[in-house]
C-alpha cells in the first residue's frame, strides 16, 4: 500500500511477521463493510506470509462447496511452490479431524481437546460430572488402543460403563451423532488430516450455527439441534487444531486467518482458543488474523491483543465510531465522516507502534494473484 495522511511525523509500518522478531505481538484486525477491500488487503498480507516462507491456517466459510470457497479459489494463484491442503469438513469430507487422532501425538492436550468436544455435543460444562466420565472413557479408550484409539472408542466405553451416567451421556452421543452423516469427519474411519502443507485451508460451506436467540438463555440453549451444537464444537475443534499447527515450529512464522470472523467468535469456547492463541503470538512467533464487517461482534477479551488495526470503509456511523475507539483516536464528526467516505482498499491503520495513517492497500505486483484475489471469484475480473 501507500501513505495517504498519518497522525504523527513517521508514515505507519506493516509486516506480519516482523512483531514477533522485536518482542512484540502481530495480531492483525481487520474491520469494514462488504466489499471495502478487506479481504483483498488480507490476503496480499497471507500472500506475503507465504512467499517468505511462512506458514498460514485460513478459515473458510464461504461458499456453498469447495469449488467456489473463496480461499480455495485465491489459492489456485498461489505459485507452484506454495504446498496447500484443503481440509473439507462437512458431508463427504475425505479426511478425519478426529481429535483422538490429530492430537495422538500430544497426550498432555488429547484428553483436553477431546473431553471439551463431546461437551459442547451435549452442551454440558467442562467442572459438571460429564467432563469426569468423558475423561475416563478417554483414558480407557488410549489404554485399550493406545495410538490407534478414536473418538468411536471413546463412545463405546462410555456405553459399556457400569456407571449409569456414564451410559446415558454415551448413549446420547452415539444416538445423535455417531451415524450422522456431517459427523463422519470425526466418527468416521478416515485418515487423519495432515498438517505439513505451507497454506492449510479449513473449508467449512454451509455451516448451521446456532444464532443469538439460542444462546439466548438456558432454556432455548438446551433445545439446540443436535447439527447446531455439532457445527459450534467444529469451531472449537478447528481452532485447537489451528493452534496445534501455529505453535508447531517455532522458527517459522506462522498465521492463523479467519475471514467474517463475526461466526466462529459465537462459539466461546473457540473464542477462548483465540485469546490463547493471540496472548501467546510474540513468544511463539504467530498471530491471529481476522477480519469482519462490524467492530462489534464479540470481541469482548480478543480487542487488546490485536496489534494493527486496519480500518476500511464501515457499515454504519455507529461501527465508524467503534473503529476510532479500535484505533485510539479522539471521536468527531470528521473523522466519522472520513471513514464513511473510504474508496475500495482504503482504510485508516494503527501499526504496532500506535501510529496511524490513511493508506491505501494494493496488489503486489510481483505476485500474479490479481485473478483470484477478490472476494467473489466468480466477479474476479482483475
């Protein structure tokens, strides 16, 4: 990009990966409506990641199947080199994120992870006696199976238990998920996801989430579907799996990107992974990206660990007013007004260091990514 104006002598700075080297965090929040140039911005950012050698793990909600997601498109102009693996979760997802699996070769968070999992499948509490029993038919599962154990063998020891309880939760789980056909990507006998490639794409079209009324309060939460609840622990599933792989090496700078981020922030337990992600970027030498069109969708614990703060055109008066809190500038009609005014690929960006200035984001011209790097492949003209 390119300075337009800035707040103080110096021109704002940007480059992911260049907190972590100094100490610093690199945590990156991107705000503005639906077609300010947020997400080309972001993956000009991703891009750069990769060709430097980093490694970068996208969230993908968009589209209906894999052929139009957006990622999975603007992948496609990636240069030969950049190894990239889509992970399709959903009905007919080929590959397993069972977390008996993925995480076999971390027994000190396997239990973890896959104990707060079945959780959220029955929306019980991690301190509440189903976390007790799901714990032990765990440990049960690993003794009998050692590293081969998954998540079925979980179920089935919960279903043998002697303990009543322990009955009930596991005939509850196989009844409303061991069969079903979107739950296969973690009850199924499919090979385990591998997590080596330079781009991991998590492509997640047609997700049904549980909305604001349902988690609402106790009683319309406890009514949730069984696919809604399946759908928020994918979420959790999915971030812990994200931290596994940015964590991974810590020599190589690593990013985790969720684009419309406003979806998977629903799930608490996912958000918690976030901010556990974020608190830890600067000693692991990762950050979290995200990006949404409203500056308040449940931000609340994540607003302080984002280092830069890019800006662009908003969708009200009232999320321009939020972005100047985001960016620490005193609130005016002007400024409000200047927001309201940003053209495509305009914004207003905090650096690291607290600076902000009007910049305008661009292509890179060395990276031949102009085909796929809008938001609607299918519109992507150049």
């Amino acid at each position: 990009g390119f300075i337009i104006g800035a707040s103080s002598r110096e021109p704002v700075t940007f480059w992911q990966g260049h907190g972590p080297r100094e100490g610093r965090a690199a945590n990156v929040l991107s705000l503005g409506d639906m077609g300010s140039g947020k997400s080309t911005g972001t993956k000009v950012d991703l891009a750069n990641t990769l060709l430097a050698g980093g490694q970068v793990v996208v969230v993908d909600q968009t589209g209906t199947d894999t052929r139009n997601a957006e990622y999975v498109t603007w992948a496609h102009g990636l240069p030969r080199e950049v190894s990239t693996s889509v992970v399709q979760l959903g009905e007919g997802a080929s590959h397993s994120v069972d977390p008996m699996q993925v995480f076999a070769d971390q027994p000190q968070v396997l239990k973890e992870h896959t104990v707060t999992f079945l959780l959220q499948l029955v929306g019980a509490g991690t301190l509440g006696s189903e976390s007790a029993l799901a714990g032990h038919a765990v440990d049960a599962a690993l003794r009998e199976h050692g590293r081969q154990a998954r998540l079925v063998n979980v179920l089935e020891e919960l279903v043998q238990s002697d303990k009543s309880e322990a009955r009930e939760l596991g005939e509850k789980l196989t009844t409303n998920y061991a069969d079903a056909p979107y739950s296969q990507m973690v009850f199924g006998q499919s090979q385990p996801v591998s997590l080596n490639s330079d781009l991991i794409i998590f492509d997640m079209p047609g997700l049904v989430l549980p909305t604001d009324k349902d988690l609402s309060n106790d009683t319309l939460s406890a009514q949730i579907e069984p696919a809604k609840r399946f759908s928020q622990a994918i979420l959790y599933l999915v971030a812990s799996i994200a931290r596994k792989v940015v964590f991974k090496d810590l020599t190589r700078f690593a990013v985790l990107n969720i684009d419309e981020a406003s979806y998977f922030l629903r799930s608490p337990a996912a958000r918690d992974l976030i901010a556990n992600i974020q608190r830890a970027s600067r000693r692991t030498n990762s950050c979290v990206a995200l990006a949404t069109q409203s500056p308040g969708d449940n931000f609340d614990r994540l607003e302080k660990f984002f280092t830069a703060v890019f800006c662009y055109k908003p969708t009200s008066a009232a999320d321009a007013r939020k972005c100047l809190q985001l960016l620490e500038l005193e609130e005016s009609d002007e400024l409000v007004e200047e927001l309201m005014q940003l053209r495509v690929g305009e914004c207003l960006m905090q650096d690291g260091l607290r600076r902000v200035g009007k910049v305008q984001r661009h292509l890179d011209p060395d990276v031949k990514l102009v085909d796929s790097g809008a938001s609607n492949p299918v519109q992507s003209t150049g």
